[in-house]
C-alpha cells in the first residue's frame, strides 16, 4: 500500500473573497511578546501590513503567544491571505527578535482560516475577537486592551451595530484558543 502525505500545517484554502477569521500562535506558544513594546511592534506591523496588502481589518487583538482577527479580503478572492501573513510574520518576528537581541529566532507557527459565510457568524466572531482579552483574563473592560480593536470598535461602530453584536452569544462560536497568556 503507497504511502499517504500527512499534512503537517492546515490546507488553505483561499479562492473566495470575504471575510476571513485567522488565528495564528508563537512557535511551540511561547509567550514571546511580553512587553507593551513588542505587543505594539506586532500590532503595529498587523495593521502596515493588511493596508498594503488590500486588506480591511474589522477586529484584532493581539497577545503574548497569539492572535485573531477578521478582516475583508480584496475583490477577487483571498489568495492574498497567504502572502500578506507572509510578510506579517517575518516583518514581525525579525521586530520582536531585534528588540529581544535574538536574531533568526523562531516566532510564528502556520495560521489558520476561516471563511465566513452566514452573517450571524460573522457577528459571533466580531463580538469574541473584540472581548478575547476579558476571556483571558488580561482585562475588566475590553476597550482598556490597547493591542484589541474593543476601543476602535467602539469609537466608530454605530451604537445600533454595537448593541446588535453585543447581544450575541460566543459560546458556542468554534474556535481553537485554549492559549495561555
């Protein structure tokens, strides 16, 4: 019997445009951006990153050994994706292992995606990006997390829109993130 490839990252699948959920972790989820510093450096470089690579960020939170987000693919499709993470990892790995003196360290395993496809979905996903850091325990309030878009949400999101997603449930929103942070 021929032997079968066993797949050592996720398939990506990445042909439609939409909103895409990511989550990616820290090589073996060390807590490497343990700092305001490297967590803005990370954060900061998320953000550069997407602009260039057409993408629109809806939510984001950003943590010592992970993140999420959604965000909007460019017209065509999400083949992108790939590419612009590409580019967000190295970028920042090579920030956080200079501020570290740690050059050619390793800093990101593979992401994972998820293409969004039914709007209460959506919703679900926006209300737990933007409450993760209340999840983990690192804040009272959301919008006092400063690598989470909670505040920005709530700075420019109409009150209506809010109160909507402020009313879904995310307990039973499927997502792997049993990170310790």
């Amino acid at each position: 019997m021929g032997s079968f490839p066993w797949p050592h990252a996720p398939p990506h699948w990445l042909f439609s445009e939409g909103v895409y959920f990511v989550t990616a972790s820290t090589f073996h989820r060390e807590r490497l951006f343990d700092s305001a510093e490297k967590l803005d450096a990370v954060t900061g470089h998320l953000v550069e990153t997407a602009e260039k690579f057409g993408w629109s960020l809806r939510a984001w939170a950003v943590f010592s050994n992970h993140y999420h987000f959604l965000a909007d693919s460019p017209v065509g499709s999400g083949e992108s994706l790939r590419k612009w993470l590409s580019e967000f990892h190295r970028g920042s790995a090579i920030r956080v292992n200079l501020i570290d003196g740690n050059e050619g360290r390793r800093v990101w395993m593979n992401f994972r995606e998820t293409l969004i496809t039914h709007q209460t979905s959506l919703l679900a996903r926006l209300k737990y990006v933007n409450d993760n850091p209340v999840r983990h325990g690192l804040v009272d309030v959301a919008t006092s997390y400063r690598w989470c878009s909670a505040a920005w949400f709530e700075n420019t999101a109409p009150q209506s829109f809010r109160k909507s997603v402020g009313r879904f449930k995310t307990d039973r929103v499927n997502i792997e993130d049993d990170f310790e942070v």
